[in-house]
C-alpha cells in the first residue's frame, strides 16, 4: 500500500513590492512522504519570491527530472527551473542545458556545509544560489495548518509573513 501526500492549501496575499507584483494565490501543495514541512514551505516561498501567473509547482519528488517549480512557455520551452533543497551539481548542470534560468533555495542546517563542498562546480554553472533563514522556515511551518491564510510581504531580500497564528521574517542571502 502506497502512502498518500498530505494535502495542504494556502489562500495567500502576496505583495512583491521589489517588483511590484501583487497577487491573490489559492494553492493546494501535496507534502510528499518523505518530505519535510520545512521543505514545503521554502517551497512556497521560492514560490513567492519568484511570484509569476506562469509559474507552477511540478510533482517534485515524485518526478526526479522535473524541478521544485517551473515556468514553462508555450513552446515547451522552460524559461525557469527552480530547485530547493541542496541538489547535486550534476542535477544543476542538467538544469542549466534544459532551462533559461534556474535558481535553487537552499534552506536548512547543511546549507553552509553543502554550499562549501560544492561551490567551485556550481560557480561554473549559470545558476543562482540562494539560501533561506532556516530559522524563518520553522517558525512559519509551526503558524501553518491543513488549511492556512497568509499574507507575504516581500521587501529587499526577506519576506513578512503573516498567519492567524503569528508573524515572522525570513530572509535569504545570495551564495556566491
């Protein structure tokens, strides 16, 4: 027998005022077995940051050659690939072949490690790395439910977020 994703929905209010994106997003995310609530959120906010009527989530972990998120144009052409988590450079290297633009979210205790390790191969590919305050990602995973109204502010390089349960600001840093 086969353990089902757990569903999770976000009536979400965004507000990019970097880009001056402003939208209203109803999103239904499928937490994975084997994922983590702290992966699912960064996630939503890789979603948020790169906030774009195009831009869908794929079946993720499900579908080992498809990214986290990605736009996808009419000619099947992916203009953006997004990955979080800390994928292997032979991941990334594909993804730069296939894509127009990827960008990966790193977000939890090993980033630093990860990065370190891996930061001469990723520094020849023409992809951005970024890493997400995993401190951030924990208090909004412990303000979130099945069901969950949000509202993200996104100034600079770190988004507001706000929930009934509470409120708190995650940032991110370029790596390079």
């Amino acid at each position: 027998m086969t353990i089902k994703p757990t569903i999770y929905k976000f009536n979400l209010v965004l507000s990019d005022l970097n880009r001056d994106h402003y939208q209203n997003l109803n999103l239904t995310l499928a937490l994975h077995p084997s994922e983590t609530m702290e992966r699912m959120v960064a996630r939503l906010l890789a979603c948020c940051i790169n906030a774009d009527p195009e831009l869908k989530f794929t079946k993720g972990l499900s579908e080992v050659e498809e990214p986290d998120l990605w736009k996808v144009a009419m000619d099947e052409q992916i203009e953006l690939w997004i990955d979080v988590g800390e994928p292997e450079p032979e991941r990334i290297k594909k993804a730069c072949r296939k894509a127009n633009q990827v960008l990966v979210y790193s977000f939890n205790t090993k980033s630093d490690v990860w990065w370190e390790q891996s930061r001469q191969k990723f520094n020849q590919l023409p992809a951005k790395f970024y890493r997400i305050d995993w401190q951030g990602i924990q208090t909004i995973v412990s303000q979130i439910g099945r069901t969950t109204a949000m509202s993200v502010l996104i100034t600079g390089e770190s988004a507001f977020v706000t929930t009934e349960s509470g409120e708190c600001e995650v940032a991110w840093q370029q790596l390079e």
